[in-house]
C-alpha cells in the first residue's frame, strides 16, 4: 500500500475527495439577439401598410307616403346563361342596345333601368347590360335583389 500514496507519478492524476471549483455555464446571448434583430428586419420589410380609404356617399331615405310620380321602368332580365329579356321579351346582346335606343326616343328623359340579374349570371352579360343603358344615354338604373327569409 505504501507504493500507491508515496509515489509521485500517480499524484496529480486521480483527485481523491478534493472538490475541484465547478465550471458554470455561460449563456451568449449576442448571437439570439442578432437572430431577433434579421426577423424583426424581416418581419418590418415584408409588412405592407394599407391605407384604408372612405367613400363619401349619401344613403337614400324612404318616406311612408307614396311616390306621386310614376316612373317609366325598363326591366332587363338577365339570365343564368347569360341571354336578355328587356321588358318579358327575349333579346340577344347586339338587339339589346337597338331596343333600349328605340324605347328611350319614344319616352320622357326620365325613363329608370331595372336590371334583373340571376345570382349566378356571367358577370360580363350583367356588365353588357349596363353599356347597353349606357349606350342609349339612360342613367337611372337600379339592381334588383332578393331579400333572405
């Protein structure tokens, strides 16, 4: 026994009972702020400010009398298909702008487009509609919808 504790190769080597000073880790934390500052970067670059813009409109008021006045109406059905109707009687796109030209020189200046379309009518046929009344200088025109129950 005596060559274990008196020789002096093996003193230094083994750390019988004697505490060494625990090393604590560090935490770095200059590379997590460098992540956060590119997604902060990132995120201010990518979002987009949207500027919100108001339409200056007056509603229409409704009384309970009656309206004295009659008003000539011109009804324009559009159908799901896209074909015309002006007034129950159907019409293709190129007859729908000599119609409305023939009943607007007939009547007073005060004539009001109801345009009729179905839910699901081709955009583009609702938008023939309108150049149609707009071709044959009328300006008063109406959508007519369905209220849901």
């Amino acid at each position: 026994m005596s060559w274990l504790s008196n020789s002096p190769p093996y003193r230094g080597r083994f750390s019988l009972g004697v505490k060494s000073s625990p090393v604590e880790p560090e935490i770095n934390l200059i590379p997590f702020i460098d992540v956060l500052l590119v997604v902060l970067i990132f995120l201010m670059i990518s979002t987009t400010f949207t500027r919100f813009q108001e339409l200056a409109i007056t509603l229409p008021t409704a009384s309970g009398a009656a309206n004295q006045v009659e008003i000539k109406q011109i009804h324009i059905a559009v159908s799901r298909d896209g074909r015309f109707a002006i007034n129950g009687k159907v019409t293709d796109r190129k007859q729908l702008s000599n119609q409305l030209n023939s009943i607007h020189t007939n009547k007073e200046n005060d004539i009001q487009v109801s345009i009729d379309a179905d839910a699901r009518a081709p955009h583009q046929a609702v938008m023939s509609a309108l150049e149609a009344a707009r071709d044959a200088n009328l300006s008063n025109i109406v959508f007519s919808s369905q209220s849901k129950k």
